[in-house]
C-alpha cells in the first residue's frame, strides 16, 4: 500500500467515527459497478484505500467507467456536493442516529462462510447481536401461505435446531419465515433475520413486533443502507445472503412458485446442503419440497437427518452463476378455491392442514361454536375442498 497520502485523510471531516468502514463503504456506493466488480477489484488493490489513494492513471488502467472516475476524484477532492459523498454523509448519520452497526469485508468478525460466494456484499448493516454473525447458522425458509401443520412443523424444527447448538437464520417474511423465528425465540435462543430493506425499516408491518422482539434476543442483517424500503428486486439479493451465511438451508413447505425454491437453489450453487421437509401430496404448498427432494434435496424428518447430512460440510471455494433477479419473491396470495367463499368458509379451510384434523382442534383455531363449524365443513365438503376422513377432516385443494 502506498504511502498515507493527502487524498486519504478527508475521511475524517466525511466522517467522525467509525472511521475505518468508511473506505469499505466508498467501495461499496462507488457509481458504475456491480457487486463481482467490486470484488475484483479487491484483487487489484490491497484494500480500498489504496484505490482511493492512487491515481486517474491507474483508474483507466484498470478499466474503470467514467462515472467511477468521477466519483473518485470527488472523493480525493472531497467534494461534499457530489452524490456519493452525501450518500456517505447520509448512512454514517443514520447509523449513528439509529444504533446501527456496519460489518466490513476488512473487519476480523466478517462471516467466512459469505466470502466464499461470488456476489458477496462489502458491507452488512445489523442492529442487535453482532456475536452472533459468526456462529454456526442453519436456514430455514417456507412459504408465506403456510398451513397451520407446516407452521408448526417450521416452529419445531427452529426450537430443535437452536437446542442443538445451531442460530436458526431465516427471512422474516410471513408464514414459514416468522414460524422459523417464533420457534428459536420461544425455546429462548436468538435467531438472525435477514430482511429486503434496511435494518431499520419493519417489513411486513405484521412483523413489527417481531422485529423488535429479534434486535432485542438476536440480530437483523442487510446489505441495503438504512431507511431501503422494500422492493421486489431486493428479495433475491435477501435469498442469496440467507443461504450464504448458512451451513444449510431447510425448506419446510413451498409451492412450485415459491421464493424459498430461489434461496434453495442459491444454497445449492454455493456449495451448501438443500434439506426438505416431505408433505401431503394434496398439498399444493409441499409440492416445492417434493420437488427439490427429487433434484437431490435430502428428505428430513428430524434435526438428526440434518446433523447427519451435515457431517461432511465445506465451504463451497468456487465462485458459482446466481438466479436471475427477476425471479419472483413469494407465493400467491390465497388459492383459487377461497376466491368466492364466505368469510367463515375460508377461516375454516385455512385452519384445516393436509392432514386430518379434529373438530375439537378446529373448533378452537377458528374460534367456531361446534354447529357452526359442522355447517361450514359440510358446504366446504359438498364444494369438494374437504374430506371426512378417520381422524377428523383434512383439506383436498
């Protein structure tokens, strides 16, 4: 690295502590790259000081754009009107105002396992735990339209996970994501959310207090700044830093148009193991699962299964192609069957799973008198969307 040169001390009026992330995160903004970009750049120059430092020379010889080039002379001039420098301005005030912390490519605590994929961010953004970015995570995704059976089963699987030794990481999305999180929250373990915004913002709203509840007893983690609303392409970018920062991933529940077949298949390219969870075969919601089970995924029933799988695991070592980011983020809404139902209708199918239930068991999810409840199984099974079966009733679509 060249010698500290006038150029490199302008960090300190851009910033006033934390002073150390700020080249990190100035590689990270620079204008005109993408995230390998970035990365390869890390191969040309020791750290981002010294492409900070050095010269226009030495910036159109490493092929940098236009837009680049302009960026870092703002920053050697310390142009405090150009955008790039607001940027900065503007993520170091609000990590400060907001308690948030940065982890940088540089810093000793960065998560080895996320070096190892080809797009991996320079900086995460986290508020809670910082402890827990490093320990050994399992990532457990599912489906928003999650039935009450795969709910439980994702809650189960979490609390046992955490009782083994391992921090549940899932997306803080509705249905599985949330179950995955009650689940190591309630056996009193702490679990780490990565989220499609900035860490600050709660998205879904349904998940506020849950969000409060995890920066309190575990962590959330973005590569997006503070104040990043939710956004489409943002879910992906999410997927792929769940299963980058796992040993694993765990789908437990998902339709052939869920997003959880995204991070499973990015867990796949990484180098990680795939694990699914078996369901019904009248359950639309398993037929992801099943899916991946017959691309290789192993089946799993317990957490032993998992421990069993995991015995040989690596970090993958080879950069590896990702999805395209315009692969959809989540399941469709309610299904077609539910479209003209009566409002106590669709309570009742949604209570009911794929497997047989109780009318006690459905009395007390869906809050239904018993005369109540037998009138609308029987509309729902004269339209073909129940059974009576031993044991109870069990959804067909």
């Amino acid at each position: 690295m060249p010698p500290t040169s006038p150029a490199m001390s302008i960090a300190s009026p851009v910033l006033t502590s934390q002073s150390d992330t700020l080249p990190w995160l100035c590689l990270a903004r620079l204008p005109g790259l993408g995230r390998k970009r970035r990365l390869t750049l890390l191969q040309q120059f020791d750290d981002p000081l010294e492409l900070l430092a050095t010269t226009e020379a030495v910036w159109q010889a490493a092929a940098l754009p236009q837009k680049t080039r302009e960026a870092l002379r703002a920053w050697q001039a310390q142009d405090t009107a150009h955008p790039l420098l607001i940027a900065l301005k503007q993520i170091q005030a609000s990590c400060q105002a907001l308690s948030i912390e940065m982890v940088t490519w540089g810093d000793h605590d960065y998560p080895e396992p996320l070096r190892h994929i080809h797009d991996a961010p320079l900086v995460l953004y986290l508020q809670g735990d910082r402890r827990l970015l490093v320990r050994p995570q399992i990532g457990l995704v599912g489906s928003r339209n999650a039935t009450p059976t795969g709910l439980q089963l994702a809650h189960e699987f979490a609390a046992d996970l955490s009782e083994r030794g391992y921090l549940v990481t899932s997306g803080l999305a509705l249905g599985i994501d949330g179950a995955a999180h009650r689940g190591a929250l309630d056996a009193g373990y702490p679990t780490l959310a990565v989220v499609g915004t900035g860490v600050d913002v709660d998205y879904p709203r349904q998940h506020r207090s849950l969000s409060e509840q995890i920066r309190r007893q575990g962590l959330l983690v973005s590569d997006l700044p503070p104040g990043t609303p939710a956004r489409a392409a943002h879910f992906p970018q999410r997927n792929r830093l769940i299963s980058g920062l796992s040993r694993g991933v765990l789908v437990v529940e998902a339709s052939l148009r869920s997003g959880s077949l995204i991070t499973a298949r990015l867990a796949l390219e990484q180098g990680r193991e795939v694990f699914a969870v078996p369901g019904s075969v009248r359950n639309p919601q398993a037929q992801g699962c099943h899916r991946l089970i017959r691309q290789g995924a192993a089946l799993v029933e317990t957490v032993a299964d998992i421990e069993e799988e995991l015995g040989g695991w690596q970090v993958a070592s080879s950069p590896v192609p990702s999805p395209s980011p315009a692969s959809v983020e989540s399941d469709a809404g309610g299904s077609a069957a539910e479209a003209d139902l009566p409002a106590r209708e669709i309570a009742v199918l949604q209570a009911l799973g794929y497997d047989p239930q109780s009318t006690d068991t459905l009395c007390e999810a869906t809050g239904l008198a018993a005369d109540q409840l037998l009138q609308s199984l029987l509309m729902l099974e004269m339209q073909g969307l129940v059974a009576s079966v031993p044991g109870g009733y069990q959804r067909l679509r």
